[in-house]
C-alpha cells in the first residue's frame, strides 16, 4: 500500500502530489531491475549501529543469539556486513556509515539501504537477553537524513520496508519479544510487533493486538511503502529499529521451565526518486490538456 506524505514546511499541494504519483506509477514503476543514481542536489545519509550500551543488549544463562546488520550502496547493491553475537559486535564496523547512491528504478526493494537479521534461542533453567539495533538517533546512532540541496526542485522519494519474524514461546513462564519501529521526522510511522507470553494468562500480541493465545508460535512478515516530499533546501530524516527481547530485561528468570525462539529480517529499501513539478507547471499542464481535449471534439464535430 502506497502511503503518501506531503510536507508540512512548504505549500504542497494535492495536485502536486497526484501527478508525482502518476509519474511513479508511469515511470517509476516500470520493469527493468537497473538501479539508477539519485539526482546530484539530493544527499542521503546514514549510519545504522548494534547498540552495545551495557543493559540495552546482553545475552544472560542459557539464552544465545546472533545476527547481522548491513548496508547496500552503489549501482549494484553491494552489501555491507557488521555481525553480532550474544551482546557482542563479532565482525564488521560498528556502526556502519554508508552515503546511499542509488534508487531502485521503481522496483520494490530493490534500492540502496539499510537491514538486519537476528536469530535467538533459549533453553530450560535461567535466561534472559536483548538484541537491539538502532537507526533511530538512540544509542549515538543517526537516522537516515535526506536533505534536498536545491533552491528550486522539490523531490518525491519512494521507500518500501520489507519484513519478516517469528516468535515462539513453550513451557511455562516464557516470554519473547520482537519488535520493530519506523519513525519519519521522529514520529512513529510503522510498527510490527509480536509477544509470545507463557507467563501471563491470554498475553500473546500481534502488531498491538491482544490475539488470547499463551506462547507458541506467532509470525508476522509483509511490506510497508511510503513517500516523502522533500522541498527544496529542506531535511527529513528516517528511523528504524529493531529489538528482541524478554518483557524483562533486568535479571528475573521467567525461564525456569520455558523455551523461547525467534528469527527476524528487515530491509529498508530506496525503491525511488521523481522530481515533483511546480504549481504551476501542473496548472498549465492541465489546461492544455483540457485545450487539447476540447479542440479534438470540435474537430471531431465538423
């Protein structure tokens, strides 16, 4: 689903918004796979981290988890891997900055961008854990910045948020979290969250829903799409972040008797770039489309 954002800081219009859709779906939305540069006066910038803050992502008892984040940047996508491991960065930078280059010529997904993977178990007897990356501006880490350095061409970007995580929860008393946020200009935009829940009577959580199961598994995996309009000689910046956890972080054992899993992927993709026209460009686009339009009848008439 296609969610269309309109900036609040300059006098954007609906009309403009409508025809930079058509444009998307037009141009932007055709079949070739080739990623194409953004335009020179736009900058995209980032950095994306494992956060290693003691008590923000440790690994406790008999609980053990890994995972990756990375980057994609340049025509062909390369990808770049920072690894993690039970509270630990094991390889890679940390955080990893990347300049993103390229867009995705309208293919979703297919931009350059930003992930993460995690994979967590726990067995019976004490445990606890929490995995959290950051692209959020938390933790020293800087969200993705978009700043348009024209004076006069407004820009349209196309952003799609793929996701997928399982969470499972047996026994008694076990408990596992998966969570994941996107914020634009610091608020909330999308969220995906699962809670599978042992200990609590009827506790099980699906995107914010209460779903009346205890434990077992829950899964929830999709795309999210949206734009942003970025005027000339403005910012917007964009947040992720992702955290595995227990309800309980600061030591009790909700794992006497219980077993926990869960796995989760992500990627934000840069999917595409249109130069948004001007008011009045529309206008007069319009206007000689309905002068066409009513010439071609009169003629027709004769």
């Amino acid at each position: 689903m296609l969610s269309i954002r309109l900036s609040t800081r300059g006098a954007r219009i609906a009309l403009c918004a409508s025809v930079s859709l058509f444009l998307f779906c037009c141009l932007g939305g055709a079949t070739s796979h080739a990623t194409l540069a953004i335009p020179g006066d736009l900058t995209i910038d980032a950095d994306y981290r494992f956060d290693v803050r003691p008590g923000e992502t440790f690994a406790d008892g008999e609980a053990t988890y890994t995972g990756t984040i990375f980057s994609r940047v340049g025509s062909a996508n390369t990808q770049t891997d920072t690894s993690y491991s039970d509270g630990s960065v094991t390889g890679g930078n940390n955080p990893i900055i990347a300049t993103l280059t390229h867009h995705g010529n309208g293919v979703v997904g297919g931009g350059n961008g930003f992930g993460g993977t995690t994979t967590l178990t726990s067995t019976r007897g004490f445990a606890s854990y929490r995995a959290d990356t950051d692209l959020d501006g938390t933790g020293g880490s800087t969200p993705v910045v978009i700043t348009n350095n024209s004076l006069v061409q407004a820009y349209e970007l196309f952003f799609t948020l793929t996701f997928d995580h399982e969470v499972t929860a047996t026994g008694p008393d076990a408990v596992i979290r998966s969570d994941l946020d996107l914020e634009i200009d610091g608020f909330r935009e999308f969220n995906t969250e699962l809670i599978s829940d042992t200990f609590n009577e009827n506790a099980n959580v699906i995107d914010g829903e209460i779903v009346g199961d205890d434990g077992g598994t829950l899964s929830r995996s999709g795309q999210f799409s949206f734009s942003i309009i970025v005027d000339p000689d403005d910012s917007w910046t964009v947040g992720l972040d992702y955290t595995m956890e227990t309800l309980d972080i600061v030591g009790f054992d909700f794992y006497g008797d219980g077993e926990t899993a869960g796995e989760a992927s992500y990627y934000l993709s840069l999917d595409n770039i249109v130069a948004v026209p001007e008011a009045g460009a529309v206008l007069q686009l319009s206007c000689l489309s309905i002068g066409l339009a009513v010439f071609a009848r009169r003629k027709a008439k004769k």
